[in-house]
C-alpha cells in the first residue's frame, strides 16, 4: 500500500487535565501511516493567565509537526508582543519563526533527531562534529540565535549543512490562545478548530487550498502553480510550516512565498462555557471545555 499499512494501527495515546478556568482531553492514533506525523501541545498554564492548545498535522515526515510542538508555544511567550497583551502579532510572527529557525546547521540536526530517517540522522552526527553544541549557540544555553545572528554566526564555520534552507516536509497548525475569557486561534494549512456555544457551532478556521483566490493569486505571483488542486503538483494545501523548496524566492517576505506558514488569526470574546473541538485529519482529536470548575 506504498506510504500505508496493510492494517491500521488503533492504539491510542490520550491525556486530559484542568485548571481552575477549563478542562481538556485530547486522543491521538498512528491508524493507516506508516509513522505518525502528527503532533500536539498542551498548556493549560502557559503562564498565570494564558492557556495554550496546539495541533500539527505532519506531511512528507513527522520532523515538522514534533518541532512546533516543541517550540511554537515558546516562541510565543517569547515574542515582545505577547508581553505588551498583542496575542495576534505574538502568534503571527512565533509561526513564521518556525521556518527560521529551522534553517542552518542547528535547524538540521534537532530536525534530524525528531524525524523519522535514519539517512538523516546519520548525517547529522556527520554535522555535530564541526557544528556548536545544542544549547550552546553562541554562549547562551538553549537560547536559539534569531536569524540574522545565525547566518553570521554559521557562515564563520561553515561546516556540514550550514548552508542548509529548511525541510522539505512540513505541517499544518492550528493553535489557540485562552486569556481573560479571550479565545484567539491563529491556523495555517487544513487542520480545523471548532467552537460550540449554547449549541451552535462555529468555525474558527479555515482550511487554506490553492482553489482559494486569495491563495492562487499568492503563487502565482511568487512563481508557482496550480495542476489538479495541487501547487506546483504536489501540494494540496497552501500554507504549511516548513516545505522549504516552496520558499525559496528571495525577492519576496516569508508571507508572499508559494507556500507561507503566515496564519490566519480569528478572535472571540467570552468564551466562558463554551467547547472547542480540535481536528488533524482522523489520527487526532481534542475536546476543551471553557469553564470554572465549580460549575460542574
């Protein structure tokens, strides 16, 4: 069955937990996939008053969708925006963080180690010899350079993959952001979130395919194009993290490439008893409850 398993696997890997403002429960299943390329996160206390929820759905390679699970929500809390209460700009710029930080000699090898290809993580061994140590980029532990400092900084020691675009896999996100009973989700690609409220639901993304206008008009001007709902015949979506061989037009910003992981990002106020549901393709699902647990 080329990329599938003659029998899914149906073993699952759930979790739940709460706060005093919601409660969660989220699933995951490998099913038909040779490996599992989707990933989440979850952080109910990202700090005192925010609550983070993540999913990734993985393609080409699960390296993508188990990088922004490790890094997106940090990058978030990073960013000078989230700190001055701007949760848009803060989630806007922390995705498309994720390609930058993807590239270069460290980019590699933390992709090499969380992905699923033993070619590429015998090269990265190959790069570790002449490449600083994880944690170690230039003096500050775990503290990863931003992407001027790491062009500077590898382009002294040009060693093995330091010259190195970013992955050719990719994933979608879809994350939200809970503060002061303030729902924000920022999506990029097909993953979907739900939010009911007394009953009815309503759509908190939107799935980003090359048919859309805004999107055809995107690639098109970066030099891409459309066969059978596919850019540049391979891809049936068109905003992913990662897929770095889509991103290459140095002439245009990360948010005008054929590909751009630039989310769109949809607000509601009072979310108080409310649920939202998370869904990557069939492999994951989440359920998040918005209230105060005295309302039981």
């Amino acid at each position: 069955m080329g990329v599938y398993l003659s029998s899914p696997k149906t073993d699952k890997v759930s979790k739940d937990g709460e706060n005093d403002k919601l409660r969660y429960g989220l699933s995951s299943m490998q099913g038909w996939r040779t490996t599992m390329e989707d990933a989440h996160a979850a952080y109910p206390d990202l700090d005192s008053l925010t609550s983070f929820f993540g999913v990734y759905d993985g393609h080409g390679g699960q390296a993508v969708a188990k990088f922004c699970s490790k890094y997106l929500h940090e990058q978030v809390l990073k960013q000078e925006s989230y700190l001055s209460g701007d949760l848009n700009t803060s989630l806007q710029k922390a995705f498309l963080r994720m390609d930058e930080m993807m590239r270069g000699q460290r980019g590699w090898r933390e992709l090499a180690r969380l992905g699923d290809n033993m070619e590429t993580v015998t090269g990265m061994i190959e790069g570790l010899m002449c490449s600083p140590r994880s944690g170690q980029v230039n003096g500050h532990f775990d503290d990863w350079p931003d992407e001027e400092e790491s062009k500077s900084y590898y382009a002294k020691i040009r060693g093995p993959q330091s010259s190195f675009d970013g992955p050719n896999c990719g994933s979608t996100a879809c994350v939200a952001i809970i503060r002061n009973n303030q729902l924000v989700v920022a999506n990029a690609g097909d993953s979907r979130c739900v939010i009911s409220r007394k009953g009815q639901a309503y759509e908190m993304s939107k799935d980003h395919k090359p048919g859309l206008e805004v999107e055809r008009e995107r690639i098109r001007n970066a030099g891409g194009f459309i066969v059978v709902g596919r850019v540049n015949g391979t891809l049936n979506l068109s905003r992913a993290i990662g897929d770095a061989e889509f991103k290459q037009n140095k002439k245009l910003p990360a948010e005008q490439q054929i590909i751009t992981a630039n989310p769109d990002i949809k607000t509601v106020s009072n979310v108080g008893y409310s649920r939202m549901l998370f869904a990557v393709n069939l492999s994951f699902l989440g359920v998040f409850f918005f209230r105060a647990l005295e309302a039981k």
